[in-house]
C-alpha cells in the first residue's frame, strides 16, 4: 500500500473487521502524519475534510460502508492551512456472506483541474455561436439565483421554443406531461445534490411526446457550494421508441439487432460472446466466422484492452450499466475510437449475460481533436497578435478582448471586459466613435476608422480601426468585431513628412537659387528667384513654355543633350556645366546649371537649379589681373619679407642700442640703395612714432623718446622706391620693430648703471621683486615650452609606440623591448608633469594658497618619509600674485630642506591671517641646525628664503635648539 500512487494520486483500505485504516505514503506527506499510530484510525480521513464538507463526506461513508460504490469530490485542509480539492472513489469489497469486508479507495489531487473549470466556464461565452449548430441544445443555469443564465439556439429543434421562452421560470413545468412533473419538480429541487444524467419526456410544440436525456455538471465554489450548474439537452426520443419495439416484439428486437448501426454483442457469464450482429464485420472488416466458438470480446477490441473491459464486464454481471471508451487497432493498423455500453441481461431477476453495445465515434474523435487543434490555434495566433482584438455590443462595452491589449493600451485584459472602449478613447472624438459604432449596427457594413487612444500611463496612441459586425440568425447585428492597430508611429512619421514637405517647399521658395520644375521639355513650375533670373514679371510667363525658349543660342545643343540624358530614367543626377541664359528684355547673363531626374505624377521629370554667376565670371576676370600684378611684384614682396625676417632675426642678438642702430643703418641702406643715412638726437620733436615724414631733403622717422629727447632716422636723399607703397610699409614695419625694443634698452642700460652703483650694497627690495619676477616669468616660460614642445612630443611617441605594439605581427622579444620603451616613456611623461608643476603650479592663482598647498604636501608626502600636518582655517586673505608665489615658493624651500637635511618624521606648517598681516609658521622634529656663523645662514636653502622675505617687506625669525628640530616664523603684509 505504501508503494502505490504519485504525487497527485494516493490510496486508502479500510478493514471493517479489524476497524483498521490503512494509507500510502503519499496521503502521509499530504497530511505530514508523523504518528503512525494514528493512521490506524478509520476516522482519520475525516478530521482533514474541510469543515463544509463534512456531511457530504460522512453520507458518502456511509454509503460506502451500505456496500455502493460511490465517489465524492471535498476539499482537504492541509496543516499547511491550505485547501486541496481531491476526489475521493471508494469499492466496497464483499466476503462469502455478501457483507462489507473491506473498503479499498484512492484519492485524486484535483485541485488544477478545479481551478482549470472556473477558467473554462469564464470562456463557455466564446463557443456560443459554435453550439448553435450543433443539434445538442448547452444551457447553464444559475443555481443561487434560480435563473437560466444561457441556453443554446438548438433548443428550438428539441422542443420547438425558442431559447428565450426556455429561460421562462415555469417552462419546464410547461412542457412536461403531468405524469412527469413531480419528477421535473424533484429535478428542480435535487439538482443541487448532484444528479447529473435524467431521461424524462416533454410535449414539444408541435404537441408532439418526446424523451430528452439530460447531462448536469455542477460547479462550486471554493466552499464547495453548488453555484451553477451547465449541461447539455439530448433529444432521445428515437431511442426510447427502439427501446419500446424491441421490448413489444423477439423479432423487431432481432431485426434491430440485425441492422442496428452499432456492433451489438450478447456475452454470457464467462465473457464468451453468444450472438453478435452483422455491423460487427462491417464497421471492423475482421471476419469473426474464423474464430469458430471460441469468440471473445477480446477479438473485436484488441487484447491490449482486454485487462479494462473485464473489469468493466465484471461490474455489469454485478448489475451496474457501464458506459466507456476504448481505442483498438485492427490488423491493418487503422485506430477505431469506440463508445462502449454494457448492459446487464436479466431473466426471472436473475443475470444471465451482458449486451455490450460499441458505437464507433472514430469521426467524432478525429473532430473533436481538430477542432482542439483549430481552437488551440486560434488562440495561439489571438494571444500572439500586435493587434487590439475585441468584441463590443451596441452601447460599445468590451465583450471579449485579447491579450494585446495589454500591449497597446496598458491594461490587463481582466481590466477591460464589461468596461466601455469610449473609456479609452480621447475626449475629442468620443461622439464620433459613438456614432460610428451605431452606424455599423445600423448599416451592417464594415467600417474603417482611427481614433485616438489614451495610454494608461497617459500619452496618446493612434489607432487604425476596424469594425466588423456580426450578425445573429434573425440577420441582425448582435456585436462587433472590432480590430485595432497601433499606428502612432505611421502618423508621427506622416505628420514629420508633411512638415518636412512643406519645410522643403517653402525653402524652395525661398531659395536664393532658381529652381525649375519641367516635364516634356516644359516648365511645370518655378519659384520667386527664377523670376528675377529669366526677367519676367509672373510665373505664368514661363510655366508651359519650352525650356529651350531661354537658352543662348549658342547652348542648344548642349541643353537638349543633357536634356535627353537626364529624361532617359528617374534617379539621375548630372554635374553642374556653365551656359548662357537670353533673359526676356534680351539681356545675357551666366548661369551654372545642375539637373536631376525624378518621378512626378508617374512621368520623368526634372528638377533643374540655375545659378547666375554673372558677377562670378567677372570677379574670375579680375582676379586674373590681380593675379597678374601679383606675380609682378612677388619678387619685390619677397625680397621685402626676406628682410623683415633677416633685421627680425638679427635683432634678438643686439644687446646695445649701438648695435641695433648700426644694423638698421645698414638694412635701410641695401634695400632703398640710398647712402646718405644717419640716426640723430632732437628736443621735444612732436611727429608720430615710425611715421614716414618727408622732408626738403629726403625722409624722417621717428623711432623713440626718452627723457624728453627724441631719436630720428634720417634720409638725407630721394630714393624712388618710397614712392611704391608695399616699400614704405616695410619701411614703417623695420623701424617699428625697431622702436619696440630702443625705449627697453635705454631702460635696460639705466639699470644696469644702477645695478653697478648698487653691487657693493645690499640690493634694494625694488630689485629683489623684479629679479624674483624675472626668475618667475622665466620658470613660466619654461614650463610652457617644456609642456608644449617636449612634452607633447613624449605623448606622441608614446601612442606611436602603442599603436604600433597592437599590431600583432609584432611579438617576442621585440615587443618586450618595446613595451620595456613604452614604460620608459611614460616615467619621462609624469616627471615632465611633475617638473612643469614645480615650475608653474597650475591652480595657485585659480584655487588660492591654501588649496594649492594641500596639493603640493599630498605629493611631497608620497615622495617623503616625514607626516605634514596643515592648518589654514585661520587664513582669509585674499593675496597678490607675487605675494602667491613667494609663499609658495618659501613653502618648497622648506620641505626640500626637510627632506635633504632634517630626518623629521612631522612637518607642521599653519597659515594664518592676523590683521594685515599673513603669519606662516613652520616645524619639524628633525635633527635641528646650527644658527651661529654667516655660513649657516646662507645654507640650506636659507639665504633664499631670507631674500624672498625682504622682497615682500616681511620678517622671518629661525629658532632651532640642539637636536630639537627647526622653527620659522614669517610675517608678510597682506597689503
């Protein structure tokens, strides 16, 4: 008993006699029973039956234990607190004496197949018109209610009314004859029960008995109440007429026998097969004469079904009527599907044999499993379709929708049934679709529209719609079929192409260019520029004239060649050529010309755009004259220039105004070829700088003042050449150069005069400034050269050297040497980082002092073995550049002294504002230094920072006790 069932399937036995119960494994994990003493207890089952449940549970017991056999469908409750419905089938087991000895069961997990009929029941609606065809009449019922919810149209064949007068209240109370309406009324009253197969008779319209068999299947809720019952209706009156001949007369039943349509077998008790009617070899095409006496049932239906119909022949000589299905395979491998009916034989109360009677339903298998097949395909290609499906009746409520619309609109399609379209549809246009709606209910036509849809996260989707009715059997419209497309997209891209096809109508408009339109050698259209091009007043007076009207006649040819090429196909495009245009007063002006074919109103046609370049031909004419001057006076231009470059170049190596006047002397001379040339010194002369002043006798510039004295160059001769203009700018252009660099000198001279004066003192703070500003300014421009010629250089040849190692032709040690190259070069590109940084911080000025020391210490400490402490909080003074850079400056000092000479393991470095003045305060804990003597304090970097100090008009004060580490204090003013 343990080994039987799967996981949805378990057994049970009851032991009447030794009241034991006994269950497999399975049923032990449903109910987690631990204590296998319990499962002894008959009772057991019944404390996991669902509390609802539980009479109807106890009347199937105690039918079981009278001896029938019976099923019931319950619900468990699991420990889990979970509710499983299952079906329970129970045989009672008889002993010699014809009582209960035993009661053997088996328990079905259903709950999928519960949970399944709820979802089949939800879409029973979809079939309706499918049934309606059929001659069984489908009805559901709505059993809380007591109101008949649907009932198909073949009811009019079965009873001759139609189905709304079946869903009348007393209506089969109407129809029944009253011998058989106390069995309608207990009908009525016991469905609920669950009967589920009744033959009763019922007068048809015509007044016409008729017998109907009846097929109930109850459905429940999750509290396993009744809450609708659906069935089907069978018109059995014919059989029920056989029946009654066969009864009234041995030889109609033998003729029925004969010729009855179904294979018909008499069994006796042992299974043997007494008699067998003549539609046995005709449905099977077996010859049974060959088996002699000994024919089985087994010959007709195959052996592989013998060990089921056995039993069910078993339970037929114990007087139940048994209804299967069996599928054989014949010799000639062909598969009948058979509907079996066994029926007990009884003579004098007493079973004798059985009838087995085999419909052969191979057709209907076959049709039914088609049209599973069709419908499962059907809704495959539903569920999978981009567009909206949906039904809607008149007042435009959603019947029926597809999953897509979840796709199109947003919402679940649980959402959307029983729910209006207008609901979805843009304020604006819901009366139209009202109204289209109706139309086509009114029409009974196809109809096409679009609508705009409302997403349900709230943007707008166009829609293409399609409204199909459908039509019931009185000819009218009972739905619509309505099939949506999402074309949001085709509208956007329409709605683009109309602003881009007037955008480009009007540029063409627009177009400074003349664009003409012409098929057949004629204009079709021109805009607002040809008009002024061709020289007339309106369109009219070119469109339908032949394009050739205006052409010089010496391109005719030309035109009407191009023309023919370009008319030859659509898509063609030929380059611009020149021609001439005869405008309507008959002037002639220059056009450039360019056509491409295209297709317009079916026909080739041609855009072609005229360009006048009139005023470009003669712009082309002067600047060939131009040219020409040019190429005449290239020599003297550039002999020119190659002075300019020469007297520029000679200049940087003039270190006195002695040298700079003899070389200007010089140049003038050679290129004005004039002798008489000489530089004076004048009082209070008012000219212009370098402007050209002529004179009785020749030519002046002044080229400088100083100290109230003016310098000029004066040509004491004509010369001929001033006369030419690019001369006298070179003139003007030398001795510019000239006076840039005479008032530096004279200052430069002044101050190296001072500088001798002042070499046995102590430099003033003036100087110190200038010669630290010099030393900036230079470091400056190193570090520019260094970042913009060296450094560049480095990257260059480091991504050459890349670029060259992706190559994979390259390997081995060549590129092991190579990549060793590369990191080289990337050591030589940070070190040229770090050294135009020390020579320039880049952020001082931007970011301030205090930020840009942060960022000098973090590199000091990763290059030092010492901790830098830094205060600033107290510092907000806003500095002057050279005061920047002097702190700075003074801070590099230190740490470089820190690093070379202290062996500290902390630097302290505060930053401080304190009136006007800036206090910066350094410490360290190193090896200190010794403060007596003059050599101390001009080494280590010392003497500097002194110097630096005075040159801001600040104080500086050392402290270093022995061994106990170096203390500066600096004081700069702020001002």
């Amino acid at each position: 008993m343990h080994s039987l069932g799967d996981k949805d399937m378990t057994s049970w036995s009851i032991d009447m006699e030794a009241n034991l119960l006994t269950m497999s494994n399975v049923l032990e994990k449903w109910v987690d029973c631990s204590d296998h003493a319990l499962t002894h207890n008959p009772n057991f089952l019944r404390e996991y039956v669902y509390g609802e449940d539980l009479e109807r549970f106890d009347a199937y017991i105690d039918k079981l234990y009278s001896g029938h056999l019976c099923n019931l469908e319950y619900r468990m409750q699991l420990p889990a607190k979970a509710l499983k419905w299952v079906q329970s089938i129970g045989t009672p087991v008889f002993n010699q004496e014809h009582k209960v000895c035993r009661i053997d069961g088996v328990i079905i997990d259903i709950t999928e197949q519960k949970n399944a009929q709820a979802q089949l029941e939800s879409s029973f609606s979809l079939y309706q018109q499918m049934f309606a065809a059929i001659d069984v009449a489908i009805w559901s019922y709505d059993y809380v209610s007591r109101k008949m919810l649907f009932i198909s149209d073949a009811i009019l064949n079965i009873t001759g009314y139609s189905a709304e007068q079946a869903k009348e209240d007393d209506f089969w109370l109407r129809i029944a004859p009253k011998e058989e309406r106390p069995l309608i009324q207990e009908i009525i009253t016991t469905v609920g029960q669950g009967i589920s197969n009744l033959e009763y008779q019922i007068i048809h319209a015509s007044g016409e008995l008729r017998w109907v068999q009846v097929r109930i299947i109850p459905s429940m809720d999750e509290t396993g109440a009744v809450v609708r019952l659906n069935g089907i209706l069978i018109d059995h009156t014919e059989k029920k007429q056989m029946q009654e001949v066969l009864l009234k007369s041995e030889q109609r039943y033998k003729s029925l026998f004969d010729h009855n349509p179904d294979i018909v077998c008499e069994l006796d008790l042992q299974g043997s097969i007494v008699a067998i009617n003549p539609a046995a070899e005709q449905i099977t095409g077996e010859a049974f004469n060959r088996f002699g006496e000994n024919l089985s049932i087994v010959n007709l239906f195959g052996a592989e079904n013998s060990h089921m119909m056995s039993d069910y022949f078993d339970k037929t000589v114990g007087g139940v009527l048994q209804h299967y299905t069996v599928t054989s395979v014949r010799e000639n491998g062909l598969v009948n599907h058979w509907s079996m009916k066994n029926i007990p034989v009884h003579e004098n109360n007493q079973i004798v044999g059985t009838f087995v009677i085999a419909r052969d339903t191979t057709a209907s298998v076959e049709v039914e499993k088609r049209l599973a097949q069709r419908e499962a395909e059907y809704r495959l290609i539903t569920e999978n379709m981009e567009d909206m499906i949906g039904v809607l009746d008149q007042q435009g409520n959603f019947i029926i929708a597809s999953s897509s619309c979840e796709k199109i609109i947003g919402l679940p399609v649980g959402s959307i049934k029983n729910t209006t379209i207008l609901e979805y549809i843009h304020p604006d246009e819901q009366e139209v679709l009202r109204e289209q709606i109706l139309d086509i209910f009114r029409t009974k036509v196809c109809k096409m529209f679009y609508n705009r849809f409302i997403h349900i996260k709230g943007h707008i989707i166009d829609l293409e719609c399609l409204g199909t009715p459908v039509l019931g059997e009185d000819g009218e419209v009972v739905s619509i079929v309505i099939v949506a497309r999402d074309i949001t997209k085709r509208v956007q891209m329409e709605s683009e192409l109309r602003e881009s096809e007037e955008l480009n109508r009007l540029l063409i408009d627009m177009s400074p260019e003349a664009v003409v339109l012409h098929s057949e050698y004629k204009f079709l259209y021109v805009n607002f520029s040809c008009l002024g091009l061709f020289g007339v007043c309106s369109e009219d007076q070119l469109i339908g004239t032949s394009i050739f009207n205006w052409a010089h006649p010496d391109y005719i040819t030309l035109a009407r060649d191009r023309m023919r090429e370009i008319y030859y196909g659509p898509n063609r495009i030929l380059a611009p050529v020149e021609q001439k245009v005869v405008r309507s007063d008959g002037s002639i002006i220059d056009v450039e010309v360019t056509a491409s074919s295209i297709l317009y109103k079916g026909k080739v046609a041609c855009i072609s755009i005229f360009r006048d370049i009139s005023d470009r031909k003669k712009i082309e004419v002067e600047r060939q004259l131009t040219e020409q001057i040019i190429r005449n006076s290239e020599e003297r231009y550039f002999n020119l220039q190659m002075s300019l470059d020469q007297f520029s170049q000679d200049l940087f190596g003039a270190m006195k105004i002695s040298h700079m006047e003899q070389r200007l002397l010089k140049e003038v001379r050679e290129v004005l070829r004039v002798t008489n040339i000489c530089m004076i010194e004048v009082e209070d002369n008012h000219d212009k700088i370098c402007e050209i002043i002529e004179t009785e006798r020749g030519y002046s510039l002044k080229i400088g003042e100083f100290r109230r004295k003016s310098y000029i160059l004066s040509i004491n001769e004509k010369s001929i050449l001033l006369e030419i203009s690019s001369v006298r700018v070179w003139l003007k252009t030398i001795t510019r150069y000239v006076s840039v660099l005479f008032d530096n000198f004279l200052l430069i001279e002044d101050l190296t005069k001072d500088l001798e004066l002042a070499a046995s003192e102590q430099a003033p703070t003036w100087l110190l400034r200038f010669m630290f500003n010099l030393s900036e300014n230079e470091r400056k421009r190193l570090a520019q050269d260094l970042h913009d010629s060296a450094l560049q250089e480095q990257i260059i040849w480091y991504r050459k050297l890349d670029n060259f190692l992706s190559d994979k032709s390259v390997t081995g040690e060549l590129k092991e040497q190579l990549e060793q190259i590369t990191e080289g070069l990337l050591d030589v590109i940070y070190e040229l980082r770090m050294i135009c940084n020390e020579l320039r911080p880049p952020a001082l000025i931007n970011e301030g002092l205090a930020s840009s020391l942060e960022t000098l210490f973090e590199f000091a400490q990763l290059r030092n073995d010492y901790q830098i402490y830094f205060e600033s909080n107290a510092f907000r003074h806003k500095l002057k550049d050279e005061i920047l850079i002097g702190l700075y400056r003074i801070v590099q000092e230190l740490l470089a002294n820190a690093a070379k000479h202290s062996c500290a393991t902390e630097v302290r470095i505060s930053l401080a504002s304190e009136g006007q003045q800036v206090l910066l305060d350094y410490e360290d804990n190193g090896i200190g230094m010794s403060l007596l003597g003059e050599d101390s304090l001009k080494s280590m970097g010392i003497y500097g920072m002194k110097e630096r100090v005075r040159s801001m008009d600040g104080t500086i004060r050392f402290l270093s006790p022995e061994n106990k580490g170096l203390a500066v204090f600096i004081s700069i003013p702020a001002d």
